[in-house]
C-alpha cells in the first residue's frame, strides 16, 4: 500500500539566508480525501527526528507510522473527513531535499554545504506543497514539539491560510536548555572520529557513535523521570555484563542497566535512518527558533491580526517542552486578542507523551477538530465516532 | 443548563462575542454558539472541566480569572459572563474592573449573603451560616469574598458601573416580587443576577 510520494519544483526556493536551492524536492504521504471545495485539508508538521510517515509503516525500520493510533479513519484526526498531508521537513533525509541530496551541477551530495534553514524555510516548502494541491485555506495544522513550531510559523507567517492550529508539546521558542542539550548532542557528533570534518560522506562511513549519542541525549529529554523509572528502575538485563573496557568489568556487580541497554538499541537504531548533516540542520533551524524576537521582542505583536483558532496542549510531565512555555503562549494569543483554547493533559510520561495512548489528548484532538470544522462549516463527515 | 443560565442566555444578544469566565462544564457557551450563533470563549480553572468542554468541541482556556483577565486587550468581547464564581476570586473588584474592560456588557450572578435565612441562622446559632446556596464550612469554602445585594450596588456605584439590569434568582425560578426592590431583593433573593456596563465617561 506504501507508495513514495514525491514532488519536484525545479524553480527551487530561496532560503531566509539569500541561498537557492533549486530544484527542491518534497517528500509527503497523503490520507484521506480533497473534498470538491478543497477544505478540509489538515497538513501534520512532524517532530525534529519524525519523518512523513505519520500513518504508514517507516520504509527503513517497518515500524507502524509514528502518529497511526492518532491519524486514520475513524481516528481523532479522522481520515475519513479530513485530507492530512504530512510532508518530510526541507533538510530531512527521508526525500525531502537536505544534506543527503545530490546537489545539483555535482555528483555529490550537498552535506556540510547544505544551507543553514530556519522554520520559516521548513514552512515556506510545505506551503509550495500545498500550493500544489490547490489548496487555498487549510482547515487545520498541527504538530508536536518541532512540529508545534511549525504550526506556530504556519499561523504567523500565512495567517489567512490556517483556519485552526495545534500548536502541542511546543514553545514560541527554543529555550537556553534545549540549546544546550542540542549542543551536547551537535559536539557528540563533531567528536566521533568518523566526522571528518563534516566530509563523511567522501570517506565513505558516517558518524554512528556520535550521532547515536546525539540520539541517547534525545531520549533522555523525551521522557520523565518517572517514566524512566517506571519502565527501567534499576534494573539490570538479565545475563550482561558489562563492556570489556568498562574499568568495572572485573567487579562483582556487573552486568548491563535496562536503561542502557535501551538508549544503546534506540541510539543505533536511529544511525540507520537519520543522516548526521540533517541532524545538525534542522537542530540549529530549532535553536535559532524565536518568534517574538522576529517581531520586535513582543511575542504578542507575532499574533496581531491573525484569525486562526488555535488550541495549545501541554503535559504536565514534559519538562522539555513545559506548561510554562505553552502558558507564555497563550498569553501572547490572547493580548493580541485571538482565540486560543488551552489544556494541559495530565501524565507522567514527559514530551513523548504526545506521541503515546492519552485519552484525554486524543479526545481533546477529536474535539477540537469536530468544533472547530462545525466552525468553519465543513460538510460533516463521518460522524459516529464523535465524541 | 442550569435555570440561572437560562436567564443569561436569554439576555445575550446573537451574534455576540462573549467570555464565559468559570465556564464549568461550557454548557453556557456551548448553548449560546449553537443557539445564539455567538462566538463564544470560555476560561475555567478546573483541568478536567476544560478537557471535558474542549474534548465536546468548546473553545475553553484553562486558567485563573485573577490572573488572565489582564491579557486581554479592550473591547475585546460583547459580553462577559461571571456565574457565582465573583465571590470565590481572589480579588473580585479587580476581576469586575477587568470584565467591563474587556467587555462591553458584563453579567454577573452570585449568592446573597442576606439573605434572611442567612442572618436567622447566624443570629440564632452563632455560627457560619450553611444552606443549600452556602454549602460548605468556613474552613473549606471556596466563597472567600460573600457580599451582599446591597454591598454589589454599592461597588457599582462607587466603580461607576451602570446597572442595566437585575433580577433575583431563587430555586429555579424567577423571583418577580423580591425583584422589585433592592431592599426585598437583599433580604429574600438567593442569587443576584446583574447587567452592568460602565457609565459613559468612564474608562
């Protein structure tokens, strides 16, 4: 059922930098119906390391789409009424032309020379793609942590293109912390000998150990210490021991922590799927992420005059996207006099928590969306699973 | 919908953009959006009661009307809504300023504190008065701030907040024969039910 989906603009864009990249590609994967009137398109914004593959299995590791227990019919993002497109981000590495495109006029890929990118840029290629689908208004977009940026970018940069937004797990921007634990994860990159100064590619390796470092660091941010607790403990796997050159090795109490063991498997399972170029990419496109900075320092001023309805969801236990981030949020909506619905899911499983079993979030979706397309007088679709 | 909800409903005009401050379950807002075509918010406090409204497609923010009310810009509804929650805010002449600030139109209910039954009570007793509008123990009673029907005109007057209309609110019903004067009103009205709007000039 997995066809690639794929376009290509051979005019290119031009980046906020003042680079071209020509021709761009945009890989995306589509579900559900255009309706005639061609409203009621929802595009799903994906996360840092997320991919298009948000309802589909993922063609490299066969894992069930990232978002498939959220998106399909009769879903909270119900696919049956709503036409979701979801579009690899610009400098990703799942089709979406990035670091590991081949530049054009060479015979190599783009790599370290990929232009820096910021969020406007990742925005400004899905809106080429919308464009495309002859889309004028998009009913909804939504998206979680790098996603909710985008969604952010979406409603700022194109207000009347975005009828309703979800901005989840998000913040209007990035924070000295998460800067910081992207540096770690940028220099764990930097330092793994296979770097080479950027020209991996040439020497024919890639930067595993570094990059599964970066994705450890990741992994750590994502979850709660709860959460780590509840699903490790302290918890050693049964008949390890620990690795050869670990100065412990020779001690009684040796043997391999679960959560080592998980962050090692999660750590070299993603080098299988993530290039290291794209990582550093779209990490500094976050970093540089801040959109009251762009309007004066008022990140009130960022909402004037936009019409879009939004509805902004934290979690309690997501520390590194927290409720204080979204409440800043919220306010700036709301001096600049819009709509904004807000809620904080209680959970103990930190930022993943957007991507897990929430009923609460998913009855939080499914009712936004139904309000919101009762709102924008969408035909009703179908409807039995409401509420 | 509760009746006093009703008898605010039926005051809104359609087509009306409107706050709903303590919207509990949305049942007001969600009747004025679907009856009245109004755009209707809410802001409630209690998470599950905000998950609840949006999970039904209501757009409610969660948080505190002491703290919230001040983001908004001017004029930025028709109407304002407050039901029995002014006595349970932490500083209600200030959550009043902020609704005729915001608002064109503010609605305003809350229990009267003297109400006869009341002032028998404490007068026989002695001690903190607990009825059916009054349910809960001094020691943990949400209602920080009682007042009474007299003491609300007189902060209207004093705020210069015109009182368009007011009608008392006991059980379910109306009542027309305690309605007629504040007087009646503050000693046999359960409920106040006030329309204000500021008094030109003022700001």
């Amino acid at each position: 059922m997995l066809e690639v989906q794929s376009i290509t603009f051979p005019e290119g864009m031009t980046l906020q930098c003042g680079e071209k990249i020509a021709p761009l590609d945009i890989a995306y994967q589509t579900y559900g119906e255009l309706s005639p009137t061609r409203d009621n398109a929802i595009v799903i914004c994906h996360a840092f390391t997320g991919d298009q593959y948000v309802a589909s299995p993922h063609p490299v590791t066969g894992k069930p789409g990232w978002w498939s227990r959220m998106v399909g019919p009769g879903l909270p993002i119900d696919t049956d009424r709503f036409f979701v497109i979801c579009a690899n981000v610009l400098g990703g590495c799942m089709g979406t032309t990035g670091p590991t495109t081949v530049r054009a006029g060479t015979e190599r890929p783009w790599g370290k020379d990929f232009p820096p990118i910021t969020m406007h840029d990742i925005v400004a290629a899905q809106v080429k793609l919308v464009d495309h689908f002859g889309i004028d208004r998009l009913f909804a977009v939504i998206g979680g942590s790098m996603g909710g940026m985008q969604t952010l970018t979406w409603a700022t940069d194109y207000p009347d293109r975005v009828f309703a937004a979800m901005p989840i797990a998000t913040s209007p921007f990035q924070s000295a912390q998460n800067i910081a634990f992207n540096e770690v994860s940028r220099q764990a990159i930097y330092g793994d000998p296979d770097w080479h100064e950027g020209d991996y590619q040439a020497h024919g390796v890639i930067p595993a150990r570094g990059l599964a470092v970066a994705r450890m660091v990741g992994h750590i941010t994502y979850l709660s210490e709860e959460a780590l607790t509840r699903k490790f403990g302290r918890e050693i796997r049964p008949g390890t021991m620990p690795a050869p050159h670990d100065p412990l090795a020779a001690l009684p109490f040796g043997g391999m922590f679960q959560v080592e063991s998980y962050l090692r498997y999660q750590g070299s399972n993603f080098t299988r799927r993530f290039d290291a170029h794209s990582y550093l990419s779209i990490s500094r496109a976050m970093d540089f992420f801040d959109l009251g900075s762009e309007h004066g320092g008022s990140l009130s001023e960022a909402f004037r005059g936009v019409k879009t309805r939004f509805c902004v969801v934290s979690f309690s236990s997501d520390w590194l996207f927290p409720t204080s981030r979204s409440r800043t949020l919220v306010r700036a909506i709301t001096q600049a006099g819009g709509h904004v619905s807000f809620v904080e899911i209680d959970s103990d499983r930190g930022h993943d928590a957007f991507l897990l079993e929430e009923p609460d979030f998913d009855r939080t979706v499914r009712g936004f969306l139904n309000g919101m397309a009762r709102q924008a007088g969408l035909a009703e679709g179908d409807h039995h699973h409401a509420l | 919908m509760r009746f006093d909800q009703e008898l605010i409903a039926a005051m809104v005009a359609p087509h009306s953009r409107v706050l709903d401050i303590g919207c509990g379950d949305g049942s007001l807002i969600g009747h004025l959006s679907r009856e009245k075509n109004c755009d209707a918010q809410g802001l409630e406090l209690d998470m599950k009661a905000v998950t609840q409204s949006v999970a039904h497609g209501l757009p409610v923010m969660h948080g505190d009307a002491d703290v919230v009310l001040a983001d908004y810009p001017d004029g930025t509804f028709d109407y304002v809504v407050l039901q029995r929650t002014l006595q349970a805010v932490d500083c209600p002449r200030d959550v009043l300023r902020h609704m005729l600030r915001i608002g064109r139109l503010a609605l305003v209910s809350f229990p009267n504190f003297g109400h006869w039954r009341l002032r028998w009570h404490l007068l026989r007793t002695g001690r903190m008065p607990m009825t059916s509008v009054w349910p809960t123990p001094w020691y943990e009673t949400p209602n920080i701030h009682p007042c009474t029907i007299y003491d609300f005109f007189a902060l209207c007057e004093e705020d210069g907040y015109e009182v368009c209309q007011w009608m008392v609110v006991n059980g379910n019903r109306q009542s027309r024969l305690a309605g007629c004067s504040p007087h009646l009103a503050n000693l046999f009205g359960e409920q106040g039910l006030f329309l204000l709007r500021r008094k030109s000039g003022q700001k």
